[in-house]
C-alpha cells in the first residue's frame, strides 16, 4: 500500500486538494473582517458548553478506539482498547499529510500489533473492516438527510456535490471489494504490492469474520457520527445560539460527505467553506456561521490531532520523555532569572499591592531567582534520572508557580511553571535513581556547620561595624536579620556605603553560596551501588551453570570478573557487570529454560536493580528470547549475527569451497601443519602462545576485551584444548582455544589469534581443524561466534538505521567486514543478537557502559 502513494490516482487527488486549498483561501479572504469579528465572538464562550465538548471529543475518541478493538475482534484477534486507541490517533495524526490519507494510513503502525501475535493479513483485514464500516455508517447516515435537504429545503450546488461524491466512493468501494473477492483486476494489483493480500481473499472467502463483530464496529461508527452532530450543536451553544436539531444533522453531514472525499489534509479547507454556507442557510451570520465552524473543528479535528501528537511523544520509552522535563526545567529557570530582572508590569504590581504587603513582592521575587538558579542546576542532575532531583525540581516549579503569581502576577510564567510541573508529575516513575544517604548526611552537617558560623561571623561583623560603613548603627536584631538575608543571598535592610561594607555582604554571599551548593550537591549526588562476589557464589554459580546452561556465552558468565544476582523464589542467576549507572547483564538468565522461569527471575533482578538504583541493559540476547524482555516494555537494537554451522552437512567439497581447499594446500605445501593439544597444555607452550597473542594485539593496536568473550589468561588455557598452525620447527603462527558450550551437541571457541607474518589461510585452518574434532566428540554443530553490526537489511526506526549506516559506511567498522566474510566461508546459519534497554535515550550513555564492562 505505502508504495502506492504516488501513483496516478493520488497525484490526482493532490491536484483537487490544492484546488480545494485555493478556495478556502479565497474564501477566508473575502471573509477576513467577519474572521477577525469570530475571534472576538471566540474568547465568549460559555465554559460550562465547551467543557462538555471536550468530554464528547474524549467519547469520539474512545469509539475509535472500541472500532478497531471490534474490528480485530471480527477475524478472531484480540487487541486491548489501549491499543485501539493508539492505533487510532497515530494514524488520524499521519491521514492529515498523507495523499488519501484516510485509507493510505491504515498501512502504518501495525509493528506494536505485530508484536502481540496477530499476523498481518489480519490486521490488513481488520483495518479494512475499520475503514468500510466507517464510511458505510456515514452513507447510512447521509442518504436520508440528503434526500430530506433535496425534498423539503432547496439544496445548495455544494450539497449536490457532496452527494454525489459519496455515491461515487460507495461505488467504487463496492466494485473494488468485488473485484477483490472475485480476484479481479484490484486483486491483481494489490498481490503484487504484498502476498499477504492473497492470504487475506482466502479468509474472507473461507469466512474466517465474526458478522456480530462487524455489526458492533457499525454501532459504534454510528456513535460517532452523533458525537460529531452533538459536536455542531455544542459549538453552538457554547457561543450563545440557539441549535435546531436540523441545522446539527445537515451541517454535520455535508461537512463529513467533504471531509471523505477530500483527498489531502482531512478536508482542510473544504470542509470549513461547505459547513459555513450551509449554515448561514439557517439564519446564522457569516460572523457566526464562522465561530460556529472554527468552534466545531477544535472539537472534531484539532484536539484529535493533539492526542495523536501525544499518542507518540508520551509512548513509553520516548527518548523526548527523558530530555523533556529537563529542558523545561532549564527553561523555566532561565524565565524565573529574566521575570525577576526585568521590571514589572506596572498595572498588575498596583493591582496585587491591594491585597499583599510589599514585604511579601519582594521575598516573591527573591524566590523566583534562587529558584530560577537552582533549577539551571537540577536540570542536569534530572537528565540522570535521580529521585532527588525530581522531587527538588518539583518544589522549585511548585515555589514559581506560586511566585510568579505574588510578585507581580506573571501568569503567564505561572502556567509555563504548572505546565513544567504537570510533565515532572507525569513522568515521576523514569526518576528511581537514589542519592546517597551519608553524603546527604555529611553536607547538611557541613552546611549547618557553615550557616552556624557565618551567622556568628554576620552577626559580629555587622554590629560592631562602623556607622559610615552602612550609615546606621545596627541593633543585635538586625545583625541576625541581615547575616540570614546576606546568607540566603538575598537585600540586607540597609544598602552598604563603602567598598569595605560590599565586600564584607560579599563575603557573606560566597559562603551562603557554597554551602547551598554543597546541599544541593549531596541532595541530589547520586548513590553509587558497589558490590563483588566472592569465590563462594562464583562457586554456585559454576553449579548452576551445570545444571541449567544452554547457551554458547554461558561459560563466560562465570568469570571472576561478573556479579552475580541469585534468585531467591527461582533457583538460577544473571551474571552482570555495573558501570556508568548500568546493570548491564550478559545473556539470558541461566536458570530452568521456560518462559514463566525466566520471566520471574528477570522481574527479580529488575526489581533488585531499581532499588539499587541501577538502570538494567541485557547484552547478546538471542532473537527468540526477544519477546520475554518486551512483556517487561524493553526495547531492542540488533547488534550482529551469530554464525552456527550446520558439521552434519558441512564439508569440503563443491566450487563454493575452493577457496578453503586451496588454503590447505598452500599451508601443506609451506611445511605447516595443524596441532591439536590436549589439556593439560605444558608452560613451554602456553609461553609460545603468549607470544603469538601479544603480536596479534599489536600489530592490531588492539587491547584484550571481556565480558562476552575471554581474554589470554594463562591458568585456564593449561586446562583447555588447543589447537595450533605450526611449522616443521615447531613455530606456533596461529592458535584456537576450545571452550565448554552449554547449547546441546554444540561446541565453541575463544581466542583465535595469529603472529603478524602467518601465512594466508591460517585461520581457515585452525576452523577447518576444530570441525574435524567436533565430529569426532559426535557434536553436531559449531558456533563462530558474532559478527557485530552485521544483518540490519530493512532498519526499522532510527537508531537501527545509525548502526547499518555506520557498519556499511564508516571506515572504523569495515574490519567487520572481513570477520563477516571470514564466518560466510563455512556457510553457516545466522542467528540475530540484540541489545535490549530500556529506551532510546539509554543509547546515548550505553556504548560507553558496554566500553567500561568490556575492559579487563
């Protein structure tokens, strides 16, 4: 369907939409005094009517919601109302800039319903059922009205023309779906754009529908053609005008019948021009028929389109979710400091002066600014996700929103400030990140310490200081009164005289200055959870492992290097490492292999990490296991393909092998030979292999790596098998490490390393070898291990588009390619591997996690 968005049909339909523009254009043009009249008209709305509206606007959307929820109902699927309701604003909002945008939106954001298991013939057809419902319910609706304005009131060119249009949609909706069924010509073209329209004719010609469904989608279809009749009728009496149930029908109608068959931009314009004629055709003035129209379309089109706008950015995970209530916070700090320093409307101060004293004007508007500067710093302490730093940051915009209002009666500022606070409240579960308890402990002792002393200081200072310094003698009252004031940064009393009086209230300032900050530091400083484990839980792990492994990174699970969480009602583990605030965690959980199993243990470590307050990444997830880290709202980023080679059919034979024959064949020739080393390995060769691994890191300019894989580690290759690439003198060039795998009939390796000047093939030899000892252990398949970045051919949001750029772009990453190319030789089966998070916004700080893990 997308890749008929520029077909004939629709550069048509752009045409009579630019045509239809024009007219509106031309039309508010002509009626621009009467517009400017609306606006007036506009701000005089009775709010009781448009609070009313707003409720028939949230029952509009709710039935679009149980439409499509009935819709996936009637072909035997499930879908949640919340569901139904995303659905239907995210694809109201893209209708608005899509040619045909009705019926081309109904191929986007099917991903999410993919996800829960229905297939996509069935979200095609249910979708299908949405949208001829929708206009088979508009049609039933129309038809009597029209046929009424055409009998007993004289029809207006543009009620003909609506008519007509809706005849000629049902029409063709009607020939289209027979010539579908029928697998006419509609069939034909659809089948080539997707199979999955062949599967979809086969269920609705087997008649895999529930009629009862359909019947329910129509009811509610019907609901919604009310709601927009009530709609008109509340427009108008919200602007004070009397709504004759006639003039609501018809007005509502016609404007629909255009909005159908307008092919771009939800009718935008067309449907504005037709509604005013017709109603002005009641007895309403063109000033009111305009309130009246501009009224209905916020209620029917604008507020619809704002859900749908929020329908994307509240999503959870949303990346702007994480940076949004920070830079609001940066914002409304920088508001705070220009509202205080910028002087006051003169109107509003004299009108608050009657109700306040001007004490309380001037602590406001000190407020404001300590607020506005605390805020610039919590902003960056709220992007890390710390608990404190929310709750500050509520107070701070709970301390503007009242301050605005007492210093001079900013509203404006006030609404940013309860607009900032509604968005922290919002979004208050992202903030779980805690603050450590004995810094808190420590810097309010300290700052406590330092107002203890700086009062003393103060008080001494200003008592005993010169009359000529502030040019009054101040009283012990007084002293303490401007020592507090000087403190908390705000005017003394009294304005200082001299240079030296500045500097001692400067004095003063810097030190109330550093011990706020020292506060607002160990406030929201966030705690830093450490923890090891010991040879003991290494132990039971090791135990664990061999009665629960499955998988060719369990062996690397069991490092020393890796903590351990243990469950306490499911008997396995996660082995993880901590850094830059990050739990990141290697693989799946090594417990009993069963969805319910590891589903408990990964809500246990969820659990455990956010009172900790990590946040949790899970590295090398295979494909299959994707769907348990997305009941827990995961998301997941391919990073590479893992090569499993199939040693019951693999062999040497054929053209696609030369290339491996030939690399045998010149190493034979050279004198060399392959070597399989039992364990245990002797120091003498483990001294050469050393050798060999030190070259290869250098003449890579490469550093050893963890986490998911080993690094040369000399007591445990003496207790592994080794396989090497020798010469006659017994010179080592190249060498493999055999590794314990845990998937079944499935053997691995490790390090795999060669000397600068090793003869070409080298590597394929070493694998070659390794297969030929695997079918004789009777294994019956090997695994090669990652080849990072690789297997992204259709990205499908942008941070996977980021990685397929960089892997076939970017000069850092093409040895990638070579490793890819390495791994194709053996013709192996390729398994995707992800990196699960849990949003797009931990992709900004994760790669350099991963760095710190992946370090020794």
């Amino acid at each position: 369907m997308k890749n008929l968005l520029k077909s004939r049909n629709y550069y048509l339909k752009e045409i009579l939409a630019f045509l239809f523009l024009l007219l509106a254009i031309y039309f508010f043009r002509q009626q621009q005094s009467d517009i400017v009249q609306s606006v007036n008209v506009l701000k005089n709305i009775e709010l009781s009517y448009f609070s009313l509206g707003l409720l028939v606007t949230v029952l509009y959307i709710l039935l679009n919601g149980l439409m499509y929820v009935y819709a996936f109902r009637a072909v035997q699927s499930n879908i949640t109302l919340t569901d139904g309701l995303k659905l239907f604003l995210k694809r109201n909002l893209i209708s608005v800039f899509l040619p045909g945008g009705g019926v081309t939106s109904l191929a986007f954001f099917n991903q999410e319903i993919e996800r829960k298991g229905v297939s996509k013939t069935r979200i095609n057809f249910a979708s299908y059922i949405y949208a001829v419902v929708g206009i088979a319910s508009l049609a039933l609706v129309a038809f009597p009205v029209l046929v009424y304005l055409a009998i007993v009131r004289s029809s207006t060119a543009s009620s003909w023309f609506a008519f007509e249009g809706i005849v000629v949609l049902v029409a063709l909706l009607v020939w289209a779906t027979w010539s579908f069924l029928e697998k006419g010509w509609v069939y034909k073209q659809l089948t080539k754009v997707s199979p999955q329209f062949e599967m979809l004719a086969e269920e609705i010609n087997v008649g895999n529908f529930s009629v009862k469904e359909i019947l329910m989608v129509l009811v509610f279809s019907v609901g919604i053609e009310i709601t927009g009749m009530l709609h008109l009728g509340i427009a108008m009496k919200a602007l004070g005008l009397s709504a004759s149930i006639e003039s609501c029908i018809a007005g509502y109608v016609i404007a629909t019948l255009f909005y159908v068959i307008s092919p771009f931009l939800r009718g935008l314009g067309a449907v504005e021009v037709s509604m005013i004629l017709l109603i002005t055709s009641y007895g309403f003035s063109e000033t009111q028929a305009i309130s009246i129209t501009l009224l209905y379309r916020i209620f029917e089109f604008w507020l619809p389109l704002v859900a749908g706008i929020g329908s994307f950015l509240l999503n959870r995970g949303n990346i702007l979710l994480r940076i949004l209530p920070a830079m609001l916070l940066a914002l409304l700090g920088i508001v705070n400091i220009i509202s205080v320093l910028t002087p006051p409307l003169v109107e509003r101060l004299q009108l608050l002066e009657n109700f306040l004293p001007v004490a309380t004007v001037h602590l406001s508007n000190q407020a404001v600014l300590m607020a506005g500067i605390s805020m610039l710093i919590c902003a960056a302490f709220l992007m890390r996700g710390q608990r404190n730093a929310w709750l500050m940051a509520v107070l701070l915009s709970t301390v503007s929103l009242v301050g605005h209002l007492t210093k001079a009666i900013d509203y404006e500022e006030s609404i940013f400030a309860l607009f900032t606070l509604i968005i922290l409240l919002f979004t208050r579960k992202q903030y779980y990140v805690r603050s450590d308890r004995k810094l808190q402990s420590f810097g309010l002792r300290l700052a406590s310490l330092i107002l203890g002393m700086v009062l003393v200081y103060g008080v001494i200072g200003f008592y005993f200081l010169d009359k000529k310094e502030f040019g009054i003698d101040f009283s012990l009252s007084n002293s303490i009164e401007n020592s507090i004031r000087s403190f908390f940064l705000l005017e003394t009393t009294v304005s200082p005289v001299t240079r030296f009086a500045k500097g001692f209230i400067h004095s003063i300032n810097l030190l109330g200055s550093l011990s706020l900050g020292l506060l607002i530091y160990a406030f929201v400083k966030p705690y830093i959870f450490h923890y090891s484990s010991d040879e003991e839980e290494q132990a039971k792990a090791l135990d664990l492992l061999a009665k629960y492994g499955h998988t060719a990174d369990d062996h690397f699970k069991v490092d020393s290097n890796k903590t351990f969480y243990f469950g306490t009602k499911i008997e396995g583990f996660i082995a993880y490492k901590i850094a830059s605030g990050f739990a990141i965690a290697l693989g799946e959980p090594v417990c009993e292999d069963s969805p319910e199993s590891m589903r408990k243990l990964l809500h246990e470590f969820e659990v455990f990490c956010k009172r900790n307050s990590l946040k949790t990444a899970y590295y090398k997830i295979d494909e299959s296991k994707l769907s348990l880290f997305e009941s827990f709202g995961k998301k997941s980023l391919p990073i590479g393909q893992e090569a499993i080679v199939n040693l019951q059919t693999f062999t040497l034979e054929g053209k696609d092998k030369k290339s491996l024959r030939n690399a045998l064949n010149a190493l034979e020739k050279k004198g060399f030979k392959t070597v399989v080393h039992q364990a245990p390995i002797k120091d003498g060769l483990l001294q050469k292999l050393k050798h060999v691994s030190d070259d290869w890191l250098r003449s890579l300019n490469r550093k050893e790596m963890v986490f998911s894989q080993g690094m040369f580690n000399w007591n445990e290759l003496k207790n592994q098998t080794i396989i090497t690439i020798e010469n006659s003198d017994e010179k080592i060039v190249s060498f493999l490490n055999i590794i314990p795998d845990y998937t079944p009939n499935e053997g691995t390796y490790d390090l795999v390393r060669k000397t600068e000047d090793a003869p070409s093939g080298s590597m394929d030899a070493l694998i070659i070898a390794l297969i030929a000892q695997l079918k004789e252990q009777g294994l019956s398949a090997l695994n090669m291990g990652v080849a990072p970045m690789s297997g992204i051919d259709q990205p499908k949001d942008f941070p996977e588009w980021t990685v397929k750029f960089a892997y076939e772009k970017l000069q850092q990453f093409r040895h990638y390619h070579g490793l890819r190319d390495f791994k194709d030789k053996f013709n192996p089966t390729w398994v995707n591997k992800y990196l699960v998070y849990e949003n797009h916004y931990d992709l900004i700080s994760l790669p350099m996690a991963l760095g710190k893990v992946m370090k020794p």
